[in-house]
C-alpha cells in the first residue's frame, strides 16, 4: 500500500528507512506518562502556585532599583504559572495522544503505517496539539 503525500517524508528524507514503533511500547509509554503526571507531578502545583501568589511588600517609590526588581520578579512569577499549568497539560496531552494512537493500531498487522494525520488528530484533541500554549 502506498502513502499519500501528506505521509510521506520531506523529499530530502525519503532515501531513509521507515521509523518503525512497538505499539506495546507506545500504550506503555503512555501509561507511565500520565501516572507520572498525575502522581509526581500534580500533587505539587498547588504550593508552586501559593509561593507564586504569595504578595511582597510595596517597595519605597525613590528606590527605583527596587520597583525594577520587584516588576522582574512578578514577570517571572508570571511565567513560571504559565510554565507549570501548560506543562501539566500538554504532557498529559501527549499522553492522551500516545494512547489514542496505541489503541487504535494495537489490532493493526505488523507492516501497517500509522499516519501523519491520525497523531495529528490524536494531539489536536489535547493541549499538546494547540500552538497557543
């Protein structure tokens, strides 16, 4: 069976050999990656967001190296949040993603050929697969 362009490699690719993957793996890979999530990870969100709400006092207005410290440390307060929450969700969604795929080509033979697609759909269901993140 042949692979439609959209699944076929960059032109420059196309002499190497196909990349082949153990479905077992994958539903393995999947499982550990979520439990790794959910118990290792998850469970210390919560006081990284407390230290991260946790208000300083004001600092004295004549004391601009001060006031400049205290808009840096907020920006980076800022993106910390930003890194913690997206990292949960978009390596849970990779998860979702590698499960998805797993069981959808667990039944499949040996030579048959995941699609381009069929992990690009996978991922757009999750946060893994948004480029807003």
């Amino acid at each position: 069976m042949a692979l439609s362009n959209e699944d076929l490699p960059p032109t420059w690719l196309r002499d190497y050999a196909a990349i082949e993957a153990d479905i077992q793996r994958l539903e393995d890979f999947a499982t550990q990656l979520d439990a790794e999530v959910r118990d290792n990870f998850a469970p210390h969100v919560a006081p990284i967001f407390d230290d991260i709400l946790t208000e300083l006092p004001g600092a004295y207005s004549d004391f601009p190296e001060l006031l400049g410290f205290l808009q840096s440390h907020a920006a980076s307060a800022q993106d910390t949040a930003y890194t913690v929450y997206y990292y949960q969700d978009v390596t849970g969604g990779f998860a979702v993603a590698a499960g998805e795929v797993s069981r959808n080509y667990r039944d499949a033979d040996a030579f048959s050929a995941a699609r381009v697609a069929d992990v690009k759909t996978a991922l757009g269901k999750t946060a893994a697969g948004s480029t807003d993140a």
